[in-house]
C-alpha cells in the first residue's frame, strides 16, 4: 500500500447559500490542503493500476465543527472513493463555524487522485480505462469476498476443508501473501497514527481473514 505521491486538492465549496457565512478549515484552505495531502495513503488497487479521479464528498458540519453524514457524492465506485470518505471524515473537529451557520447544509470537498504514472506503470501496462478499472475491482472484490468468508467460517469451524486448495488459488492469484499483509501491516500503522483506528481494524481484519497471524496482536488491543 503505498502513499500518495502525487495530489493534487482542489478547495472545498458549499453545496449553496453561498451569501451565508460559510464554515472555514482551522488555519485556512493551505491547510485544509496541507491536511488532505498528508492523509491521503493512495489506495493499492488504483496505485497499482494507475487509476486517477475525481471524488466528491459531501457532509454536514456541526456546531463544534465536527463531520457528520459524510458520504461520496460522485465517484467511480473503487478504492478512491473509500479513501476520500476516510480522510475528510479525519477532518472532523477542525472546522470553524459561523454563529448563525446551518448546519443543515451541506458541503461538497472534491478530491482529486493522480498516481505516479512513472511508478506504476512499470508494474502494470497497458494503463486501465475508468469502466475497465471499475469491472476489475468489482471482480477482485467479489474474489476478496470468497477469500475473508471462508477464513471467517474457518475460524468458527464451519469451513468445508476440501476447498482450501480453492482459496489458496485464489489467493496467488490476487497476490494475498506475506508482502501484502506487511503493506498492510503498514498502512494501518499510518491510520493509527493519523487517529483513524476505524481504518486500521479494518487492514488488521482482512489480514487475518486471508489466513495470517501478523495482525492477531493488534486485532486484540485495538479492535474489541
């Protein structure tokens, strides 16, 4: 899982009543865009297939400045629009608000993703169009779903063991071995430092639902 190495944000803008005062990031949009930057860990799938994009999240701002009901507004349906959802959502509590803001309405940040086409295009040729990027990833999806299911019937002891020679084909064949699961491993020491214990369960959980120990320890300090 690698982080970003090419981003560029473009500034948030309310959704409307654009005559109203209007929320503003703590220390302005640098900031805002400094934070996002920083955040931003580029998600595997489209890292490794070159896949860029534009994704809009839209949320509501509280009183106290803190994100509520975030949600993508527009995106490809792939790993970007998680990770845009995962870190305007660390954004929470740095927001200023006016004293007569509604905070009924609600705001729009547009993110756009661009990979290092250098890096990424050595690992895979010929670079994806958005539809292809958009079927793959569903496909992997449902190859990662069979994958997690069957290692959590295991656990349970409900797992058919004639079928564990399937699983571990599948798993060669979406490369879910022990260097994934140490990018892993690594990508969710970075959310955990960034605050997001959320996203890092989430990484510990997939490693041990594809069959590795590595993330045992952390599931049950962090993960309860």
């Amino acid at each position: 899982m690698l982080k970003a190495t090419s981003l560029n944000i473009i500034l948030w803008v309310s959704c409307c009543f654009l005559a109203m005062a209007q929320p503003t990031f703590k220390g302005g949009a640098s900031a805002l865009n400094s934070f996002i930057a920083s955040h931003i860990i580029y998600p595997e799938f489209s890292s490794q297939n070159c896949i860029e994009g534009n994704i809009q999240v839209s949320f509501s701002i509280d009183k106290n400045g803190n994100v509520a009901d975030a949600r993508v507004q527009q995106g490809p349906g792939i790993d970007l629009d998680d990770e845009a959802l995962r870190v305007v959502k660390l954004t929470s509590g740095k927001w200023q608000i006016p004293a007569d803001y509604n905070s009924a309405v609600r705001v729009v940040l547009p993110i756009r993703f661009k990979p290092d086409f250098a890096k990424c295009q050595r690992r895979t040729t010929p670079t994806m169009t958005m539809d292809q990027a958009i079927v793959a990833y569903q496909r992997r999806q449902e190859l990662e779903n069979a994958v997690t299911n069957y290692y959590i019937n295991k656990d349970a002891g409900k797992a058919d063991p004639g079928k564990e020679s399937e699983i571990n084909a599948l798993k060669n064949e979406l490369g879910i071995n022990e260097d994934l699961w140490k990018d892993l491993l690594d990508q969710a020491n970075e959310k955990l430092k960034q605050g997001d214990q959320e996203g890092a369960c989430k990484d510990w959980k997939f490693i041990k639902n594809t069959g590795s120990d590595l993330a045992d320890t952390f599931i049950a300090k962090y993960c309860k």
